[in-house]
C-alpha cells in the first residue's frame, strides 16, 4: 500500500512540476513510457513538456527535475526506474531522505549522466550495483553536496568496481576522508575527478598521473599536505588543476610540457613557491 502510494505520489510530483509548464509541440508519445510518467493523464503530451526529453520513437530519454523541491516519492519501486531508455536524469538540489541511493538505479541501463547533487539529504552510498550485467555505462556522476561520509576505500571500491565506464566524477563536499583507493585507475576514461571541500587528509597520491585521459583535477580545501607531485603537472592532457585552500600543501612549479595543454592552475592559500621565469631572458 505504502509503495503505490509513494510511486503515485510520485506521479502527482511530475505531473504538477511538468504540467504547470506544459508546451505541447507534436504528439510523440508511446502509451507505454506515458504511462509510466504520469499514469493519470492520458491525454498530455510530454515529449514537449519543459524538462523532458524524447528519442524521435518517443521514449523519454532525459529528465531535468532540478531544484523542483521533490522531497519523497522516489525510492526502489518509483515508476520512474521503468524509464529503460533514459539516458539522462538531473535531480540535482531537490532533497530526498535516503540512507542509500536506490539500488533500483541499477535498471536505468541507458543511462549516461546522473546529477544528484544537493539532492540528498541523508547519509547516502553511491553503490551502483546493475542486476542486469556487470558495468553500468554512465558516464557523468555528480554526487556534490551528498553526505556520503566514507573512507576513501569504500567509496573508491564501491564507484571502480561498477562504473567502469566513468568520465566525469564530481564528489565535492561529500564528507570523504581518505585515503583515496587506487582501483579508480581501473576507471580508465575518467577526464574530471572534483573533490573539492573534503577532508582527506593526505598527501596528494601519485597515481594521479596514471590518468591517462585527465583534463581536470580539483583537489582545492581537501586538507591535502606534503608535497604535491609535480609529474601532475605533466599529465600531456591535463587543462585544469586546483589545488586552492591546502594551505599545508608544498610544491614548485616544475618545467612544463611545450605541447601540453595546461590552461589553468589555481593555487591561492597554498604552500607552494613559484618563482616566475627570468624576466631578462637568460
Ligand atoms: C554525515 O553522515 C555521517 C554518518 O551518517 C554523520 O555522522 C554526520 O553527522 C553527517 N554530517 C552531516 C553534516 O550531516
Ligand atoms: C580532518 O580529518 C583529520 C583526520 O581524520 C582530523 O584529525 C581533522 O580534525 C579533520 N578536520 C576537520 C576540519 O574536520
Ligand atoms: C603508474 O604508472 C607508473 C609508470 O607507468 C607505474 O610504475 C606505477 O606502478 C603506476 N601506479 C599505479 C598505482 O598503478
Ligand atoms: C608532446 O611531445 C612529446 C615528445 O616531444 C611526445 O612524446 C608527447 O606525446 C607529446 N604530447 C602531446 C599531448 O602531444
Ligand atoms: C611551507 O613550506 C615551508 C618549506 O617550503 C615550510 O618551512 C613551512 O613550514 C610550510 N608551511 C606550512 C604552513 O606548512
């Protein structure tokens, strides 16, 4: 009972949200994936509401509910993990009271980006178990804001061993301690790690030089310390690298790649000495 309640809930929260902004364009719409967005009203079209996304078959492919104020109404047996051609989902600053992210995620096969920041609102971790194979093909998690509250080992193991196919991981102020695990090298595509505003408490780990896809690193007020390592610096596809608000974190500039593709370094309240290049030339 309390299960179709919620899942209804959950149909009344959608449709409310979406029908207050409704644009019907041209009806697209498969009974079937209508039916599971809002089971109630036969008649709307929603490939054309704002916030939804269709494939040309018709089937919802995209979601974008952020900052909705949805407070309850998804959990395991939510309609909306019956969206099997979702590709992408943004729940980001709504505020759901899980312990865990639903295991239920795991069914959203297609699915290539999840933003659930500020979502949360409780303890959450990010376990993406898929029962249906081994890895799960998302690409982009955004987890920023959600008290994950893990040792690097756990949520580290947790994320390499079912998302192998990661591209951009953003964990930033989501109480992470460290150390951070290494079995994220497994996550060979990853081209963005953001931890920014944890505290783990450790030298800044070598291996991120392993990367070798690594376009952008934040590290900024994670209480790192020591010396960075300055071969960072030489990861050849590396753009971005913040490392602000470590005010224990040493490091030099070293002498940078000609051909590579650093664009940004941000190291304000850092212990870091940089000594510019020689102004007359020599
Ligand atoms: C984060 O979660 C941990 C473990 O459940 C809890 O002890 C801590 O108080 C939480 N922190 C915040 C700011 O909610
Ligand atoms: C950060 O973690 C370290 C080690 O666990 C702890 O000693 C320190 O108090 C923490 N700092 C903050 C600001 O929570
Ligand atoms: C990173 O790569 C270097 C050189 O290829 C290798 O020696 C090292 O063991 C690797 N580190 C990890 C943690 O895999
Ligand atoms: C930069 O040049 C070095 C040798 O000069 C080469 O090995 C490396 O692949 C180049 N990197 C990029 C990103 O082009
Ligand atoms: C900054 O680094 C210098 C050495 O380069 C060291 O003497 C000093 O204690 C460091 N300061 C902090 C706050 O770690």
């Amino acid at each position: 009972m309390r299960i179709i309640f919620i899942t209804w809930l959950f149909s009344i929260a959608i449709l409310t949200i979406l029908c207050i902004r409704t644009i019907p364009v041209y009806s697209q719409c498969l009974e079937d994936q209508k039916s599971l967005l809002v089971n109630w009203t036969p008649s709307n079209d929603y490939c054309g509401w704002k916030g939804v996304t269709c494939d040309q078959a018709g089937h919802v492919t995209g979601l974008d509910l952020n900052s909705e104020f949805i407070s309850g109404g998804i959990d395991q047996s939510s309609s909306l993990f019956s969206l099997r051609f979702l590709e992408s989902l943004n729940l980001a600053d709504n505020s759901f009271n899980w312990k865990q992210i639903p295991s239920s995620f795991g069914y959203l096969t297609s699915l290539k980006y999840l933003n659930l920041a500020n979502a949360v609102t409780a303890t959450s971790e990010p376990k993406f178990n898929n029962p249906s194979s081994e890895s799960h093909g998302l690409t982009e998690l955004r987890l920023d804001g959600v008290n994950i509250s893990a040792p690097g080992m756990d949520w580290g193991q947790a994320i390499s061993s079912s998302l192998t196919n990661l591209r951009v991981l953003s964990l930033s102020n989501c109480y992470l301690s460290g150390p951070i695990d290494s079995s994220l090298l497994k996550l060979q595509s990853l081209s963005e790690i953001h931890l920014v505003s944890n505290n783990l408490s450790l030298p800044v780990p070598e291996f991120f030089v392993n990367f070798t896809n690594l376009i952008a690193l934040s590290l900024s007020d994670s209480n790192s310390y020591g010396r960075f390592p300055e071969k960072i610096f030489q990861v050849p596809t590396l753009q971005t690298l913040q490392l602000s608000n470590n005010i224990k974190l040493q490091g030099s500039l070293p002498e940078f790649l000609q051909n590579g593709s650093l664009q940004r370094i941000v190291l304000r309240s850092t212990n870091f000495s940089v000594r510019l290049p020689d102004s007359t030339g020599n």
